[in-house]
C-alpha cells in the first residue's frame, strides 16, 4: 500500500464532502478511474494526493479550519459495469495480488478548492489531475469533464464564431482552410507561391504548419512577410478578403517578439500548441489582444486519443477555449459519419466561443455529414489531400471545394 492509503485513517472526514461547505468555493471535477481498490478507498486516495498527503503532524499541522478549507473532497463514487482491464500494470503492495481481472471501473466526482486552483492556467490541469495517475493501484485514468466556475478562469476566445466571421468575411458556411504541406523542403517562393494559388481558387484562409522551425526572428520575418504579401496578392485577385494565420510554435523566449513580428506583418491569426508550450502560453498570448489564436494539436492526442488514459478530447478543447483559443482541432476522423458529437451550434449572436476545426481526409462530398455533426455550418475546413491531388491542380481544386461550401450555404 501506499503511505498515503496507509494514513486514510487518520482523518478521513477531511476528504468527503460536508453539506457545510459552500459549492461555490469548489471546482466540480469528475474522472473514470480503473482501480485494484474499493471506489471509496481509490477515491479518499485522489483526493488526499491532491490536496493535504497528511493531516497531522505534532507540533506542525492540524485538521484545523484551514486545513479543512483545503482538502479536495469525494462528492460520489459510482460503480460501472463496464470492464475495467487495460494495458497498464498496476504495481506497489504483494506482486502476487496484481491480477488485472481484480480492477474495477469507477465514476468518481471530486470537488477541488478554488484556492488550490488560483486562475492559473498551469496550476489547473497541476491542481485536476497532478500525480494522481501515478498510484499503483490505478490501472485506468481519465479526466472526463470541469464544472467551470461562470467567471474568472482564463480570457475566454477573443473573437469566438461572429468575430471569426467578420475577421475573415465569411458571413455563413464553413471556412476553407489549407495547411502549409509540405512544411520542409521547399522555399519561401514556392510556399508564397501555393498559399495565393489556393486562396485565389476559393480558400478563405492559409495556415502554416507547426513543423515549420526558423532559425532566429529575421528568418521567421522573412516568412510570414512572404505570406501576408502572397494573401494580399491573391484577395486582390479574387476581389475579396483573405485570411493567412502565422505559427507560433517556438521557444518561451522567442515568443514576445515573433508575436509582434506577426502582429507587424498584418497577419490573421497565430497557432499555438497549448500541450507543447504550455497552457500558460496560450493565455498570456490571449491577453496581449489583437490577434484569433488556433491551438493546435502537436502532442495532444498523447493525452486524449486512448480511451482510458488521459483527459476527454472534448474537455481538452473547452480548457483551450477558456484560456482563450478562437479555434480548437476536432479528434481525428470526427463529422465523417454525421453523428453529433462534441459541438452544437452556437450561433453567430452567442457569446465568444471557439470554432471547432475540421480535418483528416474531408472532402466536398462530406459536407452535409459535417453540417450533422456539428449541428451547423459554424466550423471550420482544414484541407489538403482533396486539393492536392486533384487531377487538375490546387488552384481548380480549391475552386470546386468551394463551389459546394457556398451551394451548400
């Protein structure tokens, strides 16, 4: 056993909700855990790692009102008659007891203190998941879902579904978007070259992609320059406006200035990857203003693509929209089927949200499956394949993509 399972007796109270304690004060949090433990015992146990390991020290620590405003408590333990096995050994205790078919599958909801969690983007997932994945006897984790509180965690989308719509001048229908491909092995001349090919043939907006590395700040200039100056050459082409959003994948101290380089260059958005820089990064950046932010998924699916390990990709993308994400990428093959998921219509009058974006093989052909799935037209086309190969060149693939986006519409 674990030392903490060994002090549950202590002060076990400290760790289950009393009716005394007000709500608000706490942030809902509710998971599926595979355990070789009772759900009582596995949940006191994530509570205790997440807040106060022990309660009592003499001469040191009290279960005293402070204490008791911090522990993180048990709302409820639910069992699931779903099968609990999984690929993760459990470890700790006798090895000879670590028979996988002992695990159970639980629903267990914790109420976290607020004052664990200060509005900070890096200590929430620090403060919701932390070291809890890590005990031996858990052999299945998945942060399901976060009761918000209405205010006062993160920015928010800056420009959410009408201010994408306005920035881009896109009034119905999905947005058509290529992403820079390849990302290596080509010059600035030849991307400029494809990114104003594409946007005169029917692409509202280009996006390089988070591969692109640039050696310092003049060789990042250098690009998005071309960029800027290939979609204005092309919305004067095909008279009307056009969108380029430059990557801002890099270093913590690279940051500041590429954001005003971008900013300088007049370009249309940013894409960050908020599981690679950092949730903190991706809020900072939404405050300085000015500029919709794409979060993108370079290491994310290392968190949500199992199905019984990580966090659900849907409250993945609601953490990037809090802290301030205009645009978030949707799982895999999702919208293919037409089966509504994670998305329903907002409406271009809600309050700001984050457009979903939409990638992985899509083509004209899916668009009415798409529109099912996400319960309207407010999304967004990341598409290259279909353009790329089309018999008669990007330019006149793009044309036809968008031809059925705007018959659609």
């Amino acid at each position: 056993m674990t030392s903490a399972l060994r002090l549950l007796v202590d002060h076990p109270d400290l760790f289950r909700w009393d009716t005394g304690l007000d709500r608000a004060d706490y942030i809902e949090a509710r998971y599926t855990v595979g355990s070789q433990l009772d759900g009582e015992t596995t949940a006191v146990a994530m509570a205790m790692e997440q807040s106060a390991a022990i309660t009592a020290i003499r001469g040191y620590v009290e279960p005293d009102a402070l204490m008791r405003a911090s522990t993180v408590r048990v709302l409820s333990v639910d069992a699931l008659d779903a099968p609990a096995m999984s690929d993760i050994a459990p470890y700790d205790g006798d090895p000879a007891q670590h028979d996988p078919a002992r695990a159970r599958l639980w629903r267990i909801a914790l109420a976290i203190p607020l004052r664990l969690l200060p509005a900070r983007p890096t200590q929430l997932l620090n403060g919701v998941v932390g070291d809890m994945p890590r005990y031996g006897f858990i052999t299945r984790f998945r942060l399901e879902a976060l009761a918000f509180p209405e205010s006062g965690f993160g920015p928010g989308p800056g420009f959410g579904v009408a201010g994408l719509r306005q920035r881009f001048d896109v009034p119905r229908g999905p947005l058509l978007c290529r992403p820079q491909r390849p990302a290596v092995g080509i010059d600035i001349d030849t991307m400029a070259r494809l990114n104003h090919d594409v946007l005169v043939g029917g692409c509202h907006l280009v996006k390089d992609c988070e591969l692109q590395a640039f050696a310092d700040d003049e060789a990042f200039a250098a690009h998005v320059r071309a960029m800027a100056a290939s979609r204005d050459a092309a919305a004067d082409r095909a008279g009307e406006k056009k969108g380029y959003i430059a990557s801002l994948v890099c270093e913590p101290d690279e940051l500041a200035s590429r954001l005003q380089i971008a900013h300088d260059a007049g370009v249309d958005g940013v894409l960050l990857a908020p599981m690679l820089q950092g949730l903190g990064t991706l809020a900072w950046v939404a405050k300085q203003g000015g500029m919709p932010i794409l979060a993108h998924t370079s290491c994310s699916e290392l968190f949500t693509r199992h199905p019984g390990w990580g966090i659900a990709p849907t409250l993945l993308n609601a953490i990037f929209e809090c802290y301030g994400a205009d645009m978030v990428i949707a799982p895999g093959g999702f919208g293919d089927d037409g089966i509504a998921g994670e998305w329903s219509q907002p409406g271009a009058t809600a309050a700001p949200r984050a457009l979903p974006l939409l990638q992985g093989g899509k083509q004209p052909a899916g668009l009415a499956a798409y529109r099912r799935a996400i319960g309207g037209d407010d999304y967004v086309l990341n598409v290259a394949s279909w353009l790329d190969v089309h018999q008669d060149g990007v330019e006149a693939a793009a044309r036809a993509f968008r031809a059925a986006i705007d018959t659609q519409a």
